[in-house]
C-alpha cells in the first residue's frame, strides 16, 4: 500500500510539473468511499493520458476525444481496463476484462 501511496504521489508531482509547463491539460482524479483513488493526467491536444504503472511510476497512451467523452484503454499485469468519462458530467466508467475475470466487469 506504501508503495502504492508513493507511486501515485510522484504521478501527481510529475503530472503537476508536465502540465504547468504544457497548460494543454488537465488532471482528473477518481475518488470512491472506500476505494482507491485514480488519477488520470489528460493532454487533449496531443490525444495522450497518464496513466498510473505500478513498476514505471506511469504510462502514456491514447486518448480518444468525442464531443461527449474521453476514452482511452490500458493494460495492466492482470486486466485490460477501459475508461470512458462524459465530458459534461465528468462521470467516469471503467471496464476490466482479461481471461482470469472469464467476462467484464464495469465499474
């Protein structure tokens, strides 16, 4: 969990620093009662997201825009997971799927 709280404390300084100097994105973070909390740096206009990695501090990948939502997809050691958040709401939605799961679970 240490580890974890680390991680994810870097992510956020790095995050901060990239988009201080870029200021073409911005940082959502997920918080539930008694989940974990995520956080997802999004830079739009270069259709990338951070991501947090467990072993690399975070990952970049893909970010798809619509008029109503980001979507992006990464992997993980065990799950494909799938995030969608409305863009007006800012609800997000997370989709895991991998072969030990057998079907999706959507969050």
């Amino acid at each position: 969990m240490k580890k974890l709280l680390i991680i994810l404390f870097l992510f956020l300084i790095k995050t901060s620093i990239l988009l201080s100097k870029e200021n073409e994105g911005f940082y959502l973070e997920c918080k539930t009662k008694n989940g974990p909390t995520m956080g997802y740096g999004l830079m739009p206009k270069q259709n990338l997201v951070m991501v947090p990695h467990p072993t690399k501090k975070f990952d970049f990948v893909i970010l798809n825009t619509t008029s109503a939502r980001y979507e992006f997809e990464y992997k993980t050691s065990f799950a494909n997971i799938e995030i969608s958040i409305n863009r007006l709401s800012s609800e997000l939605t997370e989709i895991w799927s991998s072969e030990d799961l057998k079907k999706k679970n959507c969050f």
